[in-house]
C-alpha cells in the first residue's frame, strides 16, 4: 500500500484479535506512531482506568478492535457480552469526544434482522433477529458510537485472516455441513483494514459497510474451499433452522457499498470470491 498520511498517535484496543492484529502489522508499515494494548492490558469497561489511560496517550485515533464474539455463548453470558460490546464502546466514544479524539468502531450485519433479499444500507431500520443477545449488545455498541458526529463505525461480517483461518479444519473432515440459506460474503481483514486506512487518512466520520460488490450462501463459500485446495470432503447442505442454535441468525445478511464506494472513490470493492482464493494460496500448507 502507498504511504497514507493519516494523523497519530492511534491507540488500538484488542491489538492481538483477528481484526486487530492485521490493523497493527497495517499501520507499523505505515510508519505511523501505535500504542497497541491488548483486551487484558486495556479494559474498555473499567471506565476510570480508560480514561486514565487515554489522557495520558493523548491519541488522535482510538481504533476499537475489542468485542465480545461468541454468538452462541452471549445467550447466556449476557452481562460479559452487554458489558464489551455497548457498555465499553460508550464509554471509549464519551472519552474519545471529551478529549478531541476520534473513535473507530466496529459493528456486525447481526443489527439487521436478516428479512428479504436486498443488501442493507447503512440507514436502514435496525432490530435483530431474536433471540440474539450478540446481535443486540452490537447495536447498542454502535449507537452509543454515533451519537457522537465525529466518530467512524464500519460494519463487517464473517471475518477471516491469519489469526482465524476458518478454513483449514474442512481438511480433516470427511463430510461438513455448510449453511446453505444464510447469505453475506467471508471478509478478508486483509481488505477490511486496507480500506480502513483510507477512510483514517480522510478523517471519514459516521457509518460504513465494507462489503465486496457479490455475495455467497456459506455452501458457496466451502464449495471454493474444497476446490481450491481439491479437498475429498463431502459438502451436504443444512439449513439454519435444523440447527438449533442457542442464538438465531439473520439469514439475509448481504451489506451495501455503494456509500463505501463512493467515500472512497473506486468502482468496486472486488469479489469475495477473488479475496478467497488469494488467502487459501497463501495459506495452503499451514
């Protein structure tokens, strides 16, 4: 990537998660003066030592990259999911703002309620589908985020990258069940921070989806797996409702970039298809 000229420092929380990570290696290419802290070493719900903390730092950018992630284990850890992804979040942006500094969060396609076909736009009603104690602690994450106008929320979904190559177990396996009516796109981080890192040098305020320009049910999805790497195993479709999953899913979960594309002036936003392929090369024989 061509050099950004994005202003620091940046505080980034949950430096060594999925997201988190590849937002550190991104922004230590650039040059651009990082505080990491880990979820451990930061707890955005102990709102004094926040504070504290972020005082002393002084950032320009605090990156959020903490979350509560468990769908199904928020159904019953309801107060540690609520407390991580609405009650810390608020507290960062009530910071954030109180010392002129800008906040970068990330919520989930898990606000919608999955009805329909048509992709979501960033103003569409939101009200998760239920149960889905996860889908709801995101939404209060990110309101509590955008009541304040200088501050960014990126939407994302079905996350993959190094730190999480979900892939690698289908080689073990001799059948696999993928979802064949839930509809998103697997995300590279790789391109998620990619994308983020432009919106930073914008100093882009407000609501985002980063979504690729094609969709794919996630039989789709392992169907190119499989092919990718010529994998025996044998795919059999399921559907969500046999499942029965402690938390619902929404099953439309398809995201709108038209807003991204226009922020960030291209075209497309590329196929999850042409992403995949390219990480299942690079990690092949992990």
């Amino acid at each position: 990537m061509s050099k950004l000229i994005i202003s620091g420092p940046v505080l980034l929380i949950g430096a060594n998660g999925l997201l988190g990570s590849e937002i550190a290696s991104a922004l230590e290419d650039q040059k651009i003066s990082l505080i990491k802290k880990t979820s451990s070493e930061l707890d955005i719900t102990d709102v004094k030592a926040l504070a504290d903390a972020i005082k002393k730092i002084k950032p320009h950018w605090i990156i959020n990259a903490a979350a509560y992630t468990d769908v199904d284990k928020a159904e019953t850890e309801r107060d540690s999911a609520r407390l991580i992804n609405a009650t810390g979040p608020s507290h960062l942006a009530n910071i954030a703002a109180s010392l002129d500094a800008r906040l970068i969060h990330f919520s989930t396609d898990y606000v919608f309620n999955g009805e329909g076909e048509k992709p979501w736009a960033e103003t569409d009603s939101r009200e998760p589908v239920t149960p889905n104690w996860y889908g709801e602690t995101k939404l209060m994450g990110e309101k509590a985020v955008l009541n304040y106008p200088n501050h960014l929320v990126l939407r994302v979904q079905w996350l993959y990258g190094k730190k999480r190559n979900r892939f690698s177990t289908l080689k073990n396996r001799v059948t696999f069940s993928p979802f064949i009516d839930q509809f998103g796109a697997p995300t590279w981080t790789r391109d998620v921070v990619k994308a983020l890192l432009v919106l930073m040098a914008q100093e882009a305020t407000g609501l985002f989806h980063f979504a690729y320009d094609d969709f794919a049910s996630w039989m789709d999805v392992y169907q190119v797996v499989k092919e990718e790497w010529k994998l025996p195993v044998k795919l059999i479709p399921a559907h969500t409702r046999d499942a029965d999953l402690p938390a619902q899913r929404p099953l439309n979960g398809r995201l709108a970039n038209e807003k991204l594309k226009k922020q960030l002036g291209v075209q497309s936003l590329g196929s999850w298809k042409t992403s995949l392929k390219e990480f299942l090369s690079q990690v092949q024989n992990d």
